[in-house]
C-alpha cells in the first residue's frame, strides 16, 4: 500500500466511525490541483539538465494551501498527494485558518552546487507562481529545504509579481520576515503534546527513556528541549546510523559531532574536544536504525521519513509511546499491530502541527508588519497545542477509538462544518 493509499485508507476508517457523508468525504479524498512541472537548470558544467517537480494543493476550504516543498531523490507525486491531503487534517485538527498542500523536486541537494541549487529554486518559483501567494497557497521548508531556499522563493516570487510579497513562503530568515520560534516550532509544539500525555499518564520526566529518530530539524531540537526538560534522551539516529548511550546523550554536543565529523555513527569515536563526545557517561555504541527503532524505552519519537515502522517490524517495537514528528511514519498495517499491542500513537497531524502553526504565526505577522516576541510565539503556540490536546481527547473519549482516529474525526468535523456554511456542499 502506497503512502497515499494508506492515507486514504485512514480516512476512510474515520469516516465510517462518525458516520459521514459520502459527499463530505469524495471532497476530502479528491485534492483540488495537481501540478507536474520540467525545471531546466544550466549547471555549473554548462550542460542543461531537467529536473521534475510538484505541487499538489488539496483543499482551501480552512483557507489558502499550506505546506512545504522537499528536495528528494524519491520524491514522487503519490507522496506529495498524501502529504498534501495530511497538511489539510493537520491545520484543522489545530484550528487555523489555512488548508493543504505540498511540493517537491526530485533532486539530491548534496549533489547541487549552491549557484545550481538557486537556479533550480528559482526556476521551481516561476513555474508554480502564477498558482501561489499570500492568500493562494503559502509553501515553507520541508526535508532538505530551509530558510535561505525560502528566502530564494519569496525574492523570485516578488520579481516575478513586480512587487515585494514577502509573505508567499514561511521559514524565512529572521531579518527577511521571518518569524521567532519557526526553527524549532515542530519540536517544541511536538514537546507541548508530549508534556500533556506525561501529565496525563504519570510520566515523570527523570524515569522516561526517549529514543529519537531523525536528527534534522525536528529530531535534533526535540532532543535540545526534551533534555532541558529533564527527560532522558538515550539513543538518536541520522540516515547512516545511530548511537546509544544508556546514562543520556547530550544533544548539543551529538549536533556539533555530527557537523564536524559527518554522522552520528561517527561521533563514538571518544574525542577530548567533545568531552566524551556526546554521552554523558563516557560510554556510547553504534546501532542501525533498526535496531534504534526496537529499543527497550518509554517514548520513541519518529521524526526521519514515513513509513519507518511497517507490518516487518511493528511486533519488535517496545516503545509504550511513539510521538511522530515526521509525516505518517507509522503505516495502517503496523498503527494496527501496534494499537493491539496497547502502544499509544500520537498521531502525525497532532505532533507535528506546531511547525505548521508557527508558520501560521508568521504569516500573521507579515500581513501586519509587526513581530512577536519568541516567548510570546511559544505562549500562542501552547495555547493552540494544547486545545488541540483536549480536542482530540474529547473524541477519542466519545468514540472509543485510538488517538490517530480521534485526530482525524476532528479534523474532518471542523473540515465538514466549514463546507456546510461555505456552501460547498
């Protein structure tokens, strides 16, 4: 089953649970654009190569599309159009104004020199600008994608409209409208929903094991926040591998190993500049990312690519709680394994909805050209986390169903609601 496919599949069972329309969900399975583009990039070497992109946009029924643009080799558009179709759930199961969509290249970055990676930006923002702005579609930074491509997008986009529309993307740098809080948004919004379920279930952060999946953006700022909150973090991965040390990993230490040596695996390598590198007692040992996912721990956050656990390994997970970060790394056939086996998911367009949020916040903020403060942009982001936390609570209550099947009965409900009074259907 195709990441699609199994998206599909989860709204399918959500529908049925709360009895709803069949007019009401053709809408919601059926995305509004479907964009293909060829970008022609002149590279460093003289020759012109071409390179494919999308842009899918799903609903702008909340309000305009929203959603990043990831640089990928396997990149493809069945993924866009899942990714687009959970970014509309995600702002709805929030509450803010703003619908779905999602973009992308099939490129390796690594690959790309910096002028040729500017130039395959640049050339993506012409062909989809006639199809996005402020209140059309706002994209933002996804996997391999960050604010300096952001800043790229909204110069062209301007060129292109002959006027300055700073706010078409989100994620952009601080001194170019950017909004306080956007770096680490995802994690610290992942980290409110973490702190309502340990709340809730007596965890105490001191006696909770955490093992964390991804150390990009998400992975490695929820492994800052969380042991600053006292949880111990005791094993972390990148692409290549990963590392455990049983006493803590001391994640600034792991994020500066990783920059100066390349990967995590090689940071067990003991290096006085480090102080024993990044374990808090000294002792640390390579693992795969399999064997990071079936580790004995408490939470276990997923914050890499989708489909990481499947029905091969979802009976090898001892994790009680699994908080994804990334987007649908838990397949249908595994979330059911794991449900049975009493593991509480906290589903994708719950966790992860605080990126999303904050880019909401920027967005705000550029329409008034005034800008918050980072804790006032936490204190906002708590408020709306945690509502949704009650939210989602309140239908898994009513429905007696799992936390992914509560997250999506709200969206849709919100969703539904507003294509009653739009008149939609």
């Amino acid at each position: 089953m195709s990441f699609y496919e199994n998206t599909l599949e989860l709204i399918e069972k959500a529908a049925k649970l709360m009895k709803l329309e069949s007019n009401i969900k053709a809408v919601l399975t059926s995305p509004n654009r479907i964009l293909e583009i060829s970008i022609p990039v002149k590279m460093d070497d003289g020759n012109v190569k071409i390179f494919r992109g999308f842009r899918v946009q799903h609903s702008d029924i909340a309000g305009p599309y929203k959603g990043g643009i990831r640089y990928h080799e396997e990149v493809n558009m069945e993924e866009v159009k899942a990714l687009a179709t959970l970014m509309s759930f995600k702002c709805a199961v929030v509450g803010i104004p703003l619908g779905g969509g999602k973009g992308g290249i099939i490129v390796n970055p690594k690959k790309l020199s910096e002028t040729e990676l500017e130039k395959l930006t640049r050339g993506y923002t012409q062909r989809i600008a006639p199809f996005i702005g402020p209140e059309i579609d706002v994209p933002a930074p996804d996997v391999n994608t960050n604010e300096k491509i952001m800043a790229w997008i909204a110069d062209e986009y301007s060129k292109v409209r002959q006027k300055n529309t700073i706010g078409v993307v989100t994620g952009k740098p601080l001194t170019f409208g950017g909004s306080m809080g956007r770096d680490k948004a995802t994690a610290q919004g992942g980290f409110f929903i973490l702190d309502a379920l340990a709340q809730e279930h007596g965890l105490e952060p001191g006696k909770t094991r955490v093992v964390i999946q991804g150390f990009g953006n998400a992975g490695a700022n929820a492994a800052n926040i969380l042991d600053k909150h006292g949880y111990n973090v005791i094993a972390v991965s990148d692409s290549k591998g990963g590392i455990l040390c049983e006493k803590g990993v001391h994640p600034i230490k792991a994020q500066e190993c990783k920059l100066q040596k390349g990967s995590l695996h090689a940071c067990t390598i003991p290096d006085s500049k480090y102080e024993y590198h990044v374990s808090k007692d000294a002792t640390c040992t390579k693992i795969s990312n399999e064997e990071l996912l079936e580790l004995d721990c408490d939470v276990l956050i997923l914050s890499a690519l989708e489909n990481q656990i499947t029905k091969k390994n979802a009976s090898k997970i001892k994790a009680k709680y699994i908080l994804e970060l990334a987007n649908g790394p838990v397949d249908d056939a595994a979330d059911t394994i794991l449900e049975k086996a009493g593991v509480i998911i906290i589903p994708d367009i719950l966790a992860n909805a605080g990126g999303v949020t904050v880019s909401y916040f920027e967005l705000v903020q550029n329409q008034m050209n005034y800008y918050w403060p980072k804790e006032e942009v936490e204190e906002r982001l708590k408020a709306i986390m945690q509502q949704a936390w009650k939210h989602v609570r309140k239908r898994q209550e009513e429905h007696g169903c799992s936390m992914r099947m509560a997250a999506f009965i709200q969206a849709i409900s919100r969703l539904s609601e507003l294509m009653k009074v739009r008149g939609t259907i």
